[in-house]
C-alpha cells in the first residue's frame, strides 16, 4: 500500500457556523481524495501537528503532495499585501515546515495550484499577488463563476518531462483556477509549462532531483472531469508522480 501524505486545507473558527464554530477544521477537497486513490494508494491528510509528530507522519509517507485552496501571505514572501490579498499566513507556516520536512526525506514531492506556489516561495521565489492587476497582458486565470470550467491553451517546455508525458496528447489546454501566479522563480527551479498567451508559468520543476520527482503545476488535475477531453489528461500526471514513489519504494 502507497501512502500518499497530503497537505491539510483549513477553515478558521467562525462563531456563525452551526457545527464547529469556535474550531479549527482541516480537510481535503473530495476531487482531490477521488483523484489521489487508486487500487493500492491512498491519500492521508497531515494535521497541523509540533514538528516531532509531524515528523512521524511524514516518515511513515512514501510521497507527498501539497494541494490548492486560499492564497499565500505576502509576508511569506516578504512582500506588504495589496489590496484585500491578505493570504494564510497560518497555512503557509503549517506547510513551508511541512515542504522543509519532505525535502529532507528525499521523497517525490507534487504540488498542485497553491501547492505550486508554495513550492516557489519555499526555494525562495515570489509571486503576483493579483496577477489580473500586476502582470501587464495577462489574460483571465480566474473566474469565479466559471471557476473550473475556464481553460486556456498550455505550451510544455521542449525536451522536459512535462512534454514527454503529453507528447502526442488530444488536447493542450488545462483548466485555471488562479489568480496568484509567480513572478520570481526560485533559485533552482526550472519552467516546465507556460501559457503561451501571456508567458504566466503554469509548472516548475526543482533541478536538483530527477525530472518529476519534485514538481508542481498550476492547473487543477483532480478537476479534470469537467470538461474531460478539453484539457489534457490529468491521470498521466498522477501516473508520473506514482512511478517516481514507486521506483522509491522499491529500492529501499
């Protein structure tokens, strides 16, 4: 059995709230829990744990991935926030000590959206913060009434891995459901996608591991039954990350 740890989305007390209302709920998005468990997978969400615990959830994991949900503080990138673009500051520190922890383990790494993001802040990068508004030419990455039903066209870097995996692919569109995106990229980090309508990066790598081994993407594979033959196919993805954790697996 692979287990796959996966970072906790949260929702802060709310006196408002008839169930819960004076705690702290951590979750992951049922697409999410659909689209990580296979026959002989299964996701396991990390709780906001004192590092000694965590670090025992993290070493009983065989890979991780960090998924998407609110935005990151601009303070965990050293920036003053614009606007109302507070972030999670909350989260980020929950999931920067978590994105330290994995690092160590030398275990695949996959972050999607926020997770993406994430990864860019934690090897020392930046992001827009409303890209819409700081990123002269820059098309609509997020709509709210659309949400997971707003596309774009996706351009994979040559030679890279993202380009093998797809190569020959139906479609070269993925979903988008951002409005953060980066801006600096982190200091060993490669572009493996962009829109090619804007040059927005849509997936990096980390080059000091194997290619896929740590790597995130800003679209949302787990949505991938919306609009299906639209967009390229999100099971070759997970395919990609599992053989990194199994070939892991099967060495140790």
């Amino acid at each position: 059995m692979l287990k796959i740890g996966v970072s906790a989305c949260f929702v802060y007390p709310d006196s408002e709230r008839p169930v819960f209302g004076p705690k702290t709920l951590a979750y992951m998005e049922q697409d999410m829990a659909q689209y990580l468990t296979r026959v002989g997978v299964v996701p396991i969400l990390i709780p906001n744990l004192e590092d000694a615990l965590l670090k025992e959830f993290i070493d009983n994991m065989d890979g991780f991935v960090f998924q998407g949900g609110t935005d990151l503080s601009p303070a965990s990138y050293g920036e003053e926030p614009i606007g109302r673009w507070m972030g999670d500051p909350q989260r980020d520190e929950y999931e920067l000590r978590l994105m330290a922890m994995a690092m160590k383990t030398g275990k695949p790494i996959l972050g999607i959206c926020r997770g993406m993001q994430l990864m860019n802040v934690y090897f020392g990068g930046s992001l827009y913060q409303d890209t819409s508004t700081q990123r002269e030419g820059a098309i609509t990455h997020r709509n709210a009434d659309l949400y997971d039903a707003l596309s774009h066209e996706i351009r994979f870097t040559s030679g890279k891995i993202l380009e093998k995996i797809y190569q020959g692919s139906a479609s070269s569109r993925v979903n988008s459901v951002h409005h953060q995106s980066i801006k600096s990229l982190g200091p060993n980090l490669e572009i493996l996608a962009e829109c090619p309508e804007d040059n927005v990066i849509e997936a990096i790598g980390y080059t000091k591991a194997p290619a896929g081994w740590i790597m995130g993407v800003q679209w949302h594979p787990e949505f991938y039954e919306r609009l299906k033959e639209e967009i390229v196919d999100s099971s070759k993805l997970y395919d990609c990350f599992l053989g990194q954790v199994k070939l892991l697996k099967s060495e140790s």
